[in-house]
C-alpha cells in the first residue's frame, strides 16, 4: 500500500504547514482533512456503495457513503471530485457539488467536511475503481431506516445520516 502524505490544519482550519504520512500519529491540536460525499437523485433517493470485505479498510462489508482523506497539497472540494471518479468512475464538476458542513473530529484529530451531490447516476455505469467498494445501489427513505436498523450501514455514518441527509430526504422536492 502506499504511503500518503497529509497536511495538518489548527482548529481554526487553517493549514499549518506540516506534512505528516498517513501512517504517523496527528498530534494534539492538530487536524487531518477528510471528506464526506451524499449523493441524492431526483428521486429522492440515496446512493450507497458496500465496502469490500477487505479489512485493511474501514468497516468491511458494510454499507458507506463516498469518503476519503484529503492529501497534502489538495482541497476538499477536489478530493472529493478524485474520490467519487476512484469510487465508482463517475466524472463530476465543482459545480455539482454544496458543501453543508465542515467540523472537528474529536478525539480522532479529523476536519470532517460534507458535501451533497445532487445527480442521477445509471448505476450500470459504476466502475469501482479502487477495488474498495463492490456494489452500489439507490435507496429510498424506507429502505435507509431498515438498513440502518439492520446494522447494514458503517456505524459511524449513522448521526451524519440523521443530521444531513434524512432531512433532504424528506423534502418536498430536491432542486
């Protein structure tokens, strides 16, 4: 596997200008840039890809949304452009994206920043790229509470869930 590099930000979000690899601890008061992508259609619903039962990564098996770190030299905005490509081969544009939140991770030493996709994408057209993901599928409202209920989706996405994307969810109409 290779080693990445990551800027290290303040609490502030400002970039500090210390590079550390992936591998190294984030020391105290210090924060690491990771990113976090719903992608909602024009029916309402949610796209969510399985994670590969590899157990190198983070919550094998279970179902995720499209995440990934941000490394050193890059913003958010085009990792998350690079994650979504690598994930599921899908091109997209700045402009598809909205951010809805950007906050600290403690104890984990993370900035975590959200964004929303609001796109139709034939799921025949999905590549999994980077061999972490193995299936991708859309999801109403119904189907997120089952799931959720099941233990099928990574625990830790479960307040992000509630927080951002329920309520999208539940709108009348999604623009």
């Amino acid at each position: 596997m290779t080693m990445s590099k990551w800027d290290l930000y303040d609490k502030n979000f400002n970039n500090t200008g210390i590079i550390i690899n992936d591998t190294d601890e984030i020391p105290e008061d210090k924060y690491h840039y990771s990113i976090n992508i719903w992608t909602l259609n024009s029916k309402k619903q949610l796209l969510l890809i399985r994670n590969t039962l590899n157990y190198n990564i983070h919550y094998p098996g279970f179902w995720n949304s499209i995440n990934g770190n941000v490394l050193s030299g890059d913003a958010p905005i085009d990792t998350c452009i690079k994650s979504i490509n690598s994930k599921i081969g899908i091109k997209i544009s700045n402009a598809e994206l909205k951010k809805v939140d950007t906050r600290l991770r403690d104890p984990y030493h993370y900035i975590y920043e959200t964004y929303i996709l609001y796109k139709d994408i034939d799921l025949n057209k999905i590549c999994f790229n980077d061999n972490t993901a193995v299936q991708a599928k859309w999801i109403d409202l119904k189907e997120l509470y089952n799931m959720i209920e099941n233990g099928e989706i990574a625990w830790v996405l479960i307040p992000r869930i509630e927080e951002y994307v329920i309520p999208l969810m539940k709108e009348n109409g999604l623009n």
